[in-house]
C-alpha cells in the first residue's frame, strides 16, 4: 500500500488519525500527540492493514 493511501484511509477511521507523508513514507508529528492518544495511532494502523 503506498503511503498516500495510508494516510488516506487513516484519515477515513471513526477516530481519524492524521498523518503526512514525505517521498512514499507516512509520518506522525508526535508532538502533536497526547501519551494516552498513541493508542489511536497503533489501533488505526492495525485497522487499516485488514
């Protein structure tokens, strides 16, 4: 899956998790994340490989 699409359908999740992405990788500004909100991102991530 290409980064693009990724952060397309990450974005498309009940609890949207908001990414960007540079030459073909996804990224996270983790200093936009709360501790207790990590566990979107990882949930979002295993959601979004089904």
């Amino acid at each position: 899956m290409t980064a693009s699409k990724m952060e397309e359908k990450l974005r498309k999740l009940d609890v949207p998790v908001i990414a960007g992405v540079d030459k073909d990788e996804i990224l996270f500004d983790l200093r936009t994340v709360a501790e207790d909100e990590f566990s979107f991102i990882v949930e979002g991530l295993k959601q979004i490989q089904n």
